[in-house]
C-alpha cells in the first residue's frame, strides 16, 4: 500500500459505482494524489457534489480511508486500486472500471481474464447440470470462471469450477456481508482456491440497485460472457446487456422453447449470441489468443474419463439421464437390476463423480 | 391435359428427379412439343442417353405417358405440368423443378407457398408437442404445411395442422405406394384435405434415394423451412442445406443442448438459421408480403382459449409440462387433488384438447 492507493481508496470511497462526476476529477488532475492536494477552486466547473469537495479538501476523505484501509488489513483483504499493477488489466479497459477491488483470496486469480457464466437464481436440473458441467470444463483447462455467487446458475458454475480449478465471485455488498446467506460456506471454499472481489466498501448491505452495478465488473472480467438460463427481462439480460457495451462475446446456452428459463437465452441468441453447448463452443467464441490457448487443450485426457468406469456402470450410466432426475424404481425397470445392486453401482458412480443422488433416491447423470 | 402435358410427362418419366440432361433438352428446344416432333440429330452435342433419344423419337416415350396418364386418371388424381398454370409457381423457381408432379387431393393446396416442418422420425415428447403447435398455429391462419409424411416429426406437422388448416405432404415414392405403412391413414386424410404429391411415377417404391430428391419439392414448395429435432448429420440436416441452396428461409427449434436430437436444430442456429419458438418467429422469418400478411393475424382469437376453461381447469393446467408426460400420482401430490377428482378434470381438458393422455395413466399438456 502506498499514497497512492490511498488516494485511489479515499476517491472511491466518494463516488464508487459508475461516476462521471468521479471520472470528471480523475481527469482534470495530473494524478491521484494530485486531486487530494486541491483546494477548493480545483474544482470549479467540474460539477462534483460539494460535500465530496469538503471532504476532499477537509483531508476527512483521506482520514476515512486510513480507517477503511485498518479494517481491510484487518480482515487480511487485499485492495486493487486502479493505479495498482495488480489491478485486472482486463477490467481497467471497460467504461467505467471501479477505482478499486476488495479481493478475499488469492488476487493471483484475477492476472488472466476469466469467462463468466451466469444465470436463473432457481434454475432446472436441466440449467443446473449444464453451467456445472460448462465452468468444470473450462476452470480444468486453466480457464478462471466468473460469476456473482447468487443462488441458482451462479453456485453451480463457481461450484464446477472448483472441482477442477479456479474461480472468482463478485459481490454486489461488502466482502464481510456474506449474501446470499446459503452460499457463505461455498464463499469461503471460493476465497480459499480463488478470489471473491467487491467493489462496495465492507458492511455494504446487499442493496437491489447494486447488482446492476456489480454485474458491470461480471462481465469487465470477463472476455465473454455465458447465459445458462434466464427468464424473459432477467437480471441475466442485463449483465448480457453490459457485456455487449464492454465488447464482450455474449453467449448462450439454448434450451426448449416450451421451458420458461430457456427464454431468456434463446432471445439472446435469436439477437445474435453465439449458441454454446460445450466448453469448445465456449472457446470458439473467445478472442485471440485466448481461443488458440484454449483449444489447443482439446485432447487432454477427461479426468473421469469412461475408461476409469466399469462396463456395468457405463450400461447404467446409459440410461440416466443428465437433465432429470430418475427414481430408482424407475431405473429399476429400466435396467431389469435389483434395487440393491442398482444402489451399489449407483454409489460407486456417485464417488467417480459421474452420478448426482437427489432427495427420494433419484439420480441424475452429471453429464 | 392438353397435348402439351403428354409431352412433360413423357420427358419428366424418362428422366424424372433432378436431371441436367432433361435441362438441356428443354433448354435447347423451342417448345416442349417440338422435342416430340424431334429427330435423331436433333439431339446431338447434347450427351443424352442414347435410349432416351431413341424412346423420343420411335414416339415410345409419348406411348409410356398415354399409358400412365390412363393409370393417373383411374386413379383420380391430378398432373400438373411444369407448362401448366396450375403448376406451383413458387417450385417453378428453384433450380431443377421436377416436369411433374402428381397431385392426390386439392391441387389448390400448392396453389401458394407453404412453410415446411421436418425433423427426426423418432422425436422427443417435446420435439413432438412443438411441432404440432407450430404446424397447428401456422395452419390455422392460412398458412399451407408441407412436411414428408415420414413418422415422427413429419406426421406430427400434418396432424397439428389438418387440425386447424391445411397440409400437403410430399412422397419419395409413386402416389398409389404408401409409404409409410402407419401413415396410411394420415395419407387419405392429408388428401381428402389438402394435397398428397410426388414426382415420382405410379408405382416407384421407397427408395433410399428417393428421399433427399424428394426433400427438394418440400423445400421447393416452402417460403422457409422449420426444422424440429434431428440428429447431427441426419437427413433433415440435408433438407436445410436444400432449403438454404434454394434461398429459403431456414429456421429451427432451440432445444436443450443434453438432448441429442436438438444438436441438429443448435447446430443451424449457430450457423445462421433463425431460432423460432411459436408461429410469430415462423411469420418474422418470411418474405414480404406472407410475412405480414401472417402477422396480420396475430391477434385473432385463439380456438381454444384460456378463457374457456374453468378455475380449476386452468389451475390443473398451470401444472402439467408440456415436453413430458406425468403420472397421476405424482400430480395428485402436486395439487393435492384426489385421483377420481384430477381424473374429471382432466377429462375435461382432454375433450377440450387441452390435454393428451399417455398409457399408464400420464398425463401431458399440450402447449
């Protein structure tokens, strides 16, 4: 930390979510520590609120900072600022990159631009099983998956990627507001293994009006952007919306046009969203040489590859499907095996990771 | 039939499916009656089959068509010829229309362009229940159906639109083979409402190869083609590639990218087709002026409307997929309803059309 970063803080602490007024001041002054030299005349013209002028000048912005920064060190966060080399060089090009990051976890995670992969806060087994099986793919190929930590689409793509690498989340409240409540322990697994950024300075609550203004960081992360599933005029949209603005590839997952949460993703893709079904489509869309990277992992070997599988539990697998769940009765009679020894196969897939077991004994294939 | 038609006809049974030979021979005559009247080295230079010339010109040809047209008129059926009016003036445009073809029905079904919906011989329930909405919804406002009376996808677009409207279906065998067997019955139904054609003679079998010849005519008679489920590589795949040669639109259903038989649809729509989920995107898809003349109707009232159903109804409704079927029991623990009471009210529904029953007591919406 230097003055610099101070600086950067004591700003942002002012004006932070997109600010023009903020913008204003950073381009009127030779530097960051320039503006909080100023005296009040600096600022004439710029149109900046005058209670952020008087805290400028005052020196209260930067006092306020100190106290901010104590408590970041206190809590072992580290702070991006915009003049930091550490800052995501990808997130820096967008309209209106936040001044600084808070990052729990690894900051390492934000150096290569991630994909993001978001999506319905109450997804089907259908959304889930694919954003899952999409952020695995790519976070095992090296690629960092980005996404909001919301419930739905959002865990189950930090989810995948933390099987089989890394992933970072973005908040729209402070890092010490843990929100939603039922993924606090997949927040911790994620600052262990990756990072989980916020630009709102701790104990922001999470406001509505600050995950329009989150989303903007999703997808500047992001060199493209994945819908899994998404209702008609979803937040979802609006990150895609963003995402478009910031030049990023948008793409989408397709679905059945009879299912509601596939509307949102087909609109995209009626609109001009590239379609995606696998991590290669995923690649396919990104831009050089991030794509040529990418692709040319196309051959590694699965780590749960078929040949890790016996040849009774392949026939089983065969028969489950990855978009449902199936009832072991149902299975049962389908397959002609006995409940018992359906169970035991069906355990030793689960430990391969190949089966999912859901409330009442159904069973799904992860893809 | 003026002397005129003979002569296509005893051309088209020398030569019939696509034929640049029989192109040339039309190309370099003044009139199809002077081929007739031809003599041998008339023909040169023209690398036509030697017996073809020799059927020609020993009046062979024009025998074999008094012969067949004899067997047509027994038959009640209609011959159009490429120099009648009556022929589609919408096939007459494509690159290698067929001389004939043989009409069972109302030849004024062809009389304007149609939309084709193809897709897989073995659909999903959902492949299933989109296909006949689209078919059902489209004929229902005017717009002709053209598919390939195959099972699956094909027999669902005539039946969703023989519900509503009207429906041509195009063979790859002879009119009096029918092919296939189950669909005998949607064969004499189709033609006492619509139309039956084929190109090929009385009597031709169902040729392998018949099929992607034939699949040119129902593109060729289409506006734009809607292609419902398939496979990759399937023979609806092929039907695209005609459709897009012969500048018509192609469109196909998004579907889940876990499904097999939606690869084929995805596939298109990343490459350019356009994604369509009810008649509406079908209508956006067509030239000026079908696309606003299909518009136009946009809010006429639908047969069976919501409003006719009871509260009950509608909530029972609200509760069954319309891609899936459902067992009675587990509905009955989603509404809390009894057995014999959901059983009346889905009675009800079923007369109605609002609902399908399956064997085994499931029950599925339809759309």
């Amino acid at each position: 930390m230097d003055d610099r970063d101070l600086c950067w803080l004591a700003l942002h602490l002012l004006f932070y979510g997109p600010s023009a007024a903020a913008r204003r001041i950073v381009g009127r002054f030779s530097s960051i520590t320039a503006v909080f030299r100023a005296v009040r005349a600096d600022f004439e013209g710029l149109r900046v609120d005058g209670a952020a002028v008087e805290a400028i000048v005052t020196g209260r912005a930067m006092d306020r900072a100190r106290g901010e920064l104590e408590k970041i060190e206190k809590k072992a966060y580290t702070l991006l600022t915009f003049g930091n080399p550490g800052y995501p060089g990808y997130l820096r090009e967008i309209f209106d990159p936040p001044f600084v990051l808070y990052c729990e976890g690894d900051p390492e995670a934000l150096r290569n631009p991630a994909v993001a992969v978001v999506g319905a806060r109450r997804p089907t087994p259908y959304g889930r099983a694919v954003a899952e099986k999409l952020a695995g793919d790519l976070a095992g190929r090296g690629c960092v998956v980005a996404s909001g930590l919301a419930a739905g689409i959002d865990a189950c793509a930090h989810r995948g990627a933390l099987k089989k690498g890394r992933t970072v989340a973005v908040l729209g409240s402070g890092l010490d507001v843990p929100y939603p409540w039922e993924n606090r322990g997949l927040h911790r697994e994620i600052a262990a293994r990756g990072a989980v950024v916020s630009e709102f300075p701790l104990g922001t609550p999470p406001l509505a009006e600050n995950f329009p203004v989150r989303n903007r960081i999703i997808s500047g992360l992001a060199l493209g952007l994945v819908v899994v599933e998404a209702a008609r005029k979803s937040g979802s949209l609006i990150t895609a919306k963003l995402a478009l603005s910031q030049d990023r590839e948008v793409m989408a997952v397709p679905g059945n046009v009879t299912s509601e949460l596939s509307a949102g993703p087909n609109g995209l893709i009626r609109d001009g969203a590239r379609p995606v079904a696998s991590w290669e489509d995923v690649a396919e869309g990104l831009p050089s040489p991030w794509r040529e990277n990418l692709l040319a992992r196309r051959d590694e070997k699965e780590e749960n590859s078929a040949a890790s599988l016996s040849r009774d539990e392949r026939r089983l697998l065969d028969e489950l499907p990855v978009d449902a769940a199936l009832p072991i009765d149902e299975l049962a009679e389908r397959t002609g095996l006995s409940v018992s020894s359906l169970l035991a196969l069906l355990l030793g897939l689960e430990l391969k990771g190949a089966v999912v077991q859901h409330p009442g004994k159904e069973f799904q294939r992860r893809m």
